[in-house]
C-alpha cells in the first residue's frame, strides 16, 4: 500500500516503528542562537530543574503499512524549549515522544502532575519524555526503552511491573505523540499509592502528584489536548 497522510486529532495503531537517525543541521537553531540562549538563560532564573542536554527531534514521518517510518536528528534542549516557546515558528521538524499509558486493572488511568519548576510545571499527562542520545541503538531510535526509562524514573515502575502493548500516533500539530498502554495487574488505588512512596523518596521528583482518571468526568484542562483524544478513543473502544 502506498504512504497514508494522518490528520491532526487522529488516533492511529501502529504495527511497527521505524525511527532512525540521519544528520540535519537545523536552521532555526543556527540562525536564532543568541536569541535561543538568552531565551534559555530567562528559564534557568525561573525553573530550578531545567537544564541543556541533548535530545532527538523528528523529521519526515511517513506511515506505510500500519509502520511509522522517521529520521530523527540530535539538537539541544534550549533550542527546543526556544521553539516550542515562540509558538512552533517552524515547521521543519516535530516533537514526537514516547508516553506510558498506565492502565490499572480496574481500567483507570494514572497520570503525573508535573512538579514545579520543570518545563512542563503543573501540566497533567502520562509519564514520557523527549528522546534523547541515551535512546539510540546503533541507528535506530529505541522509543520502547525510552519510555520503559521515563515510567522508571518518574514512578519507580519497571518492566516487570507492567505488560506492554502496541503503539498508537496521536498527531497534533508539530507534536507527535506515540502512546502505548502499561497494563498493571494493580488496582488504581493501589498503583498510585506506590508511586508516591516512590515519588516520596525523590530528592527532585519530577512529579508533584499522581492523578486517577476513570471516565470523561476527571478529564482536566492541564491534560495536553493530545491526551484527551486518547482517553476518549480508548474509552470508547472498550465500550
């Protein structure tokens, strides 16, 4: 079959993911330099967590046969946070990244309150990060251990904890959200009581709270709208 476009709000499965590595010298990040790390140094002064390192920005996503198929270069953080501050003034490339769905057993799911003082302070959404270097395996992307690491740091959750399931893409805009469910064989109370012990053992959590999401009736503004679509959409396929 040939290439398939996906429109913005549209929940798609996926069969595979083919993300790669290929260089690319970003031009809003060349030409915006000072401007990006002044940009930077303001964010530094106001959120305490917030630091440069280096992360991975997609380019090209071309879906095919139910696999997604992206080049992905390596960038700094600064430029990023730059980027997505002024509004997304390119549209060059995508911030796509690997998010846990923790489901419980008794169907809820649990989302992480961002703490303060990160990028993404007060935001609600689950556990995720940006891709960065340490995702790399040879030329290939590893966005399942890029998510198995992010759901350990923020919730103390490990591989063993859950069991895994597909992925599905969640466009929106110059975000590309790549979501796959974490079945726990725990109740949603249970499950949230032990992140926060974990959460409680932080000296710098990510998180500031763990949130429990049943139904439409707990969906809450802070939710990215990426989020919402997925909730609704996993809802209703399960009715």
């Amino acid at each position: 079959m040939p290439p398939r476009s996906f429109a913005d709000g549209e929940v798609v499965p996926l069969e595979r993911l083919a993300l790669t590595l290929a260089p690319f010298d970003w031009p809003f990040a060349r030409e915006k330099r000072a401007e990006i790390d002044a940009h930077f140094a303001d964010l530094q002064a106001r959120l305490a967590h917030v630091w440069n390192g280096r992360i991975l920005l997609m380019r090209e996503p071309v879906l095919a046969d139910g696999v997604l198929h992206a080049r992905f270069f390596e960038t700094d953080y600064a430029s990023f946070l730059a980027w997505r501050d002024w509004g997304w003034p390119t549209r060059d490339v995508i911030n796509s990244f690997a998010m846990g769905a923790l489901r419980a057993a008794d169907g809820a799911y649990l989302l992480g309150e961002m703490a303060e003082g990160t990028a993404n302070e007060g935001s609600v959404y689950f556990p995720c990060g940006t891709p960065d270097p340490s995702d790399m395996r040879g030329d290939t992307v590893d966005f399942a251990g890029s998510v198995a690491r992010e759901v350990l740091e923020e919730t103390g959750l490990s591989p063993d904890d859950y069991t895994a399931g597909g992925w599905v893409m969640v466009p929106a805009g110059p975000r590309l959200a790549l979501i796959r469910v974490l079945q726990s064989a725990a109740p949603a109370d249970a499950l949230r009581a032990r992140i926060l012990q974990h959460l409680a053992r932080e000296q710098t959590p990510e998180l500031a709270n763990i949130r429990i999401v049943r139904g439409p009736d707990d969906l809450d503004p802070a939710m990215p709208d990426f989020v919402e679509i997925f909730l609704r959409w996993a809802w209703r396929a399960v009715m």
